[in-house]
C-alpha cells in the first residue's frame, strides 16, 4: 500500500525522493508489525494508510488543504500508528 499511494500521489518525482530508500523504509515498517497480532498488525496499518488516502482524495484536500510534504508525513504517520505494538491495550 506504501508503495502504491507513493506512486499515486507522485511523490518520487514531486518531491524528488529517491525509491530505492522509500521501499527500505516501507520495508522496516513493515517488519515493525508482529503478523502474529490479531489486530495492530501490517494489514491493519496498510487499511488506515489506504483509508486516510481515500478520505484525502474524496475531499478534495490536496486542493485546499494540504500541501505534498504535509500528505507524505500525514500518511507515514499513519502507517507508524501501530508499529511495534505489543498486542496489549
């Protein structure tokens, strides 16, 4: 989904970032999710990313609202929402 919405979003070229370091990123977040959590696990985190874009693009926000740097921070930040949780609450 990362890799995805950074393809959607043109990222790469928008803000002149460079892939090879985004899919290793993408990839540490990833491992940061325990596939054995019932819930807080990486496809949880990829169903809030993709929610949050889809709000972003329903909305219309990257029109009014919000600007390139502050979409990428918004969706890594809800990609990290639940990195490394225990399972716990």
């Amino acid at each position: 989904v990362g890799m995805m919405l950074m393809d959607q979003f043109d990222f790469v070229d928008r803000l002149e970032l460079n892939p090879s370091r985004i899919r290793n990123f993408l990839e540490k977040v990833e491992d940061g999710y325990d596939a054995a959590n019932p819930y807080h696990n990486s496809t949880h985190g990829a169903d809030v990313t993709h929610r949050f874009a889809t709000l972003v693009n329903l909305s219309r926000l990257r029109e009014w609202a919000i600007g390139d740097w502050e979409l990428l921070a918004a969706l890594i930040a809800a990609l990290l929402h639940d990195y490394l949780h225990p399972g716990t609450n």
